[in-house]
C-alpha cells in the first residue's frame, strides 16, 4: 500500500472525490460513502456500535434530514491526508492517502477479512 500522495484530487461536492494516484491508478468515492466510512472516532465508534446491534439508533447527523449530502470543501493535511466538510456539519475525519487506497471502492476486497465492504455502496458512480 502506498502513501505517496495522489497526482490529482478532483472534488465534486455534490457527487464525490476522484483521485489519480502517483502510479496511475485511478479511485472514485461518492460523497456518501466517504461520509459513511468517515475515519473519524465518532464515525469508527458508531459503525462499531452498528455491527453489534443493527438496531443502534444512529444520530441526527447520519440521517442528514436538511436534504442531500454534499462536501462543503475539503483542504489538504500536511503532505499525507486530506479532510473534508460535510453539509451535515461533520469535518473531524482526516483521509489518509493510505486509508483511502485501503477503502477503494474498485479495488478487490478478501472475502473473508475484518471491517467494511466498501465496494458495495449503491451511490458510487464509475470514474469519467
């Protein structure tokens, strides 16, 4: 996995984030998957919760009931992250360059491993 970070960062606040990486790849991530796997410890915590109880009541912020979720804006964190502002107001969560190759919804993922299937978000869009 590498850290190097990306050769280009193309935010559609409405849609998602699209990274070129420094060995060509390419990765897209609609804005609600970014928010869902946010790598915030409130966001950790509460799909922690979720795996244990499904029936975890989530809190306002999840719900986002003030209409579609977009990104206000993201600004980058030293050489190696990048954080981004929600329209639910949620801004704590820093991406590592690292974190986001590991949650790339087009990269394949172990049958059988720990943590989260990102690949099956139904809101993410193919790369352009």
């Amino acid at each position: 996995m590498s850290t190097t970070p990306p050769r280009k960062l193309d935010l559609k606040k409405d849609r998602g984030l699209t990274i070129e990486w420094a060995d060509g790849a390419t990765s897209y991530y609609s804005i609600a998957l970014l928010r869902r796997l946010s790598p915030s410890a409130e966001a950790r915590q509460l799909r922690e919760e979720l795996k244990k109880n499904p029936l975890t009541v989530l809190p306002a912020s999840a719900s986002n009931a003030g209409g579609a979720l977009t990104a206000e804006g993201a600004e980058l964190v030293g050489n190696y992250a990048l954080r981004i502002r929600f329209s639910d107001g949620h801004d704590t969560g820093i991406y590592t360059w690292e974190y986001l190759r590991s949650i790339d919804p087009q990269s394949p993922k172990p049958e059988d491993g720990p943590g989260e299937q990102p690949g099956t978000d139904p809101g993410a869009a193919p790369s352009d």
